[in-house]
C-alpha cells in the first residue's frame, strides 16, 4: 500500500493486485469550477460530462491510473448523486493534455458552467482504451455506468456519499 497526497485534498489511498493493475482508489476528494471541455461527451456521445480545470486536474496524485471511476458528485453544494469519471487521456480522441471529465447520474436541466463541482472519487472501473468505433466506446461507458450504480449501493459507499455533501460545503 503507498500513500499519495496532494495539496488541498484529502490523503488517498491506493493498492494494486499483484499484476499491477488498480484494484480500489479508496476516498480521494476535490473540487473546483466546471469549465467547458471539448464538446464530445453531450453532442458526439449522448453523455454529458462536467470538466475540471487544468490545474484541477494537474493536481490530482499521480498515482491514480488514468482510466474510469465512480462515486459521487455534487454541484454548488446541493444535492449528491453518483457519478463515473474518465481521468486520463482520452486515447479516443488522442488529447495531448490529462483531463477530468465527470458524469453525473442525474438529467440536470441547464448546463451549470461556473459552478462549484465537488467529487468523491469511490472506486476504479477500468484503464482507458481506444476503441475501434464510437459505438463501442459509447457501449462501453454504458457498462462503466452499471457498474457504477451497481457498486455505490453499498453501505460504505453510501456513507461516503453522506461526506461529500459535508466536504462540497467547506470552504476552498
């Protein structure tokens, strides 16, 4: 087990199986504006994501694979829903710079551009992969949502959804 930690967020931990690949990102907490990103998650994929900043992003551990997350989101301090997040570099797209880019399980109904997203990253889905069409990478993210759902039902994930309400109300 190695520990990461980053200014202005919480201590994460992080273990790996033996073959190296992420098991778990227990608890790892930011937050910051929503900015515009490329424009692909809502008109391209059907599946609106709300970006971080770059220097956000840039402060993320590098410990943490680039590849998909779930756990839990919160916009201006309101209400918590469950989230997948994409970190990484979108191999689809070949981005030259890391991004996060968050999807929240909820239909809001404006963009919120601006505003404050607060995020508990839970758990790790997948490493990020190129896909041969976007029709696979659309299914793709269609299964890295189940699983989410399927994975913060649980009673310690759903405490951790209880804390991010607590964490998006604190000041930066």
């Amino acid at each position: 087990m190695r520990i990461c930690t980053s200014l202005h967020m919480y201590v994460s931990l992080v273990w790996e199986r033996d073959n190296g690949v992420m098991e778990a990102v227990l608890p790892y907490w930011t937050k910051g504006e929503v900015v515009r990103g490329f424009g692909r998650g809502s008109k391209q994929l059907g599946i609106p994501t709300a970006n971080f900043p770059q220097s956000i992003v840039d402060q993320a551990p590098s410990c943490l694979d680039a590849g998909v997350y779930y756990g839990w989101a919160c916009v201006d301090g309101g209400a918590v829903y469950k989230m997948v997040m994409s970190l990484g570099w979108n191999p689809q797209y070949q981005n030259e710079k890391k991004s996060m880019e968050t999807h929240i399980l909820y239909e809001f109904p404006d963009d919120f551009y601006g505003s404050e997203l607060a995020i508990c990253v839970a758990g790790y889905v997948r490493k990020e992969a190129k896909f041969g069409s976007l029709d696979e990478l659309i299914a793709t993210i269609r299964s890295d949502i189940q699983v989410a759902k399927e994975k913060l039902e649980f009673s310690d994930m759903q405490q951790l959804a209880a804390k991010l309400g607590d964490f998006a109300r604190t000041s930066k």
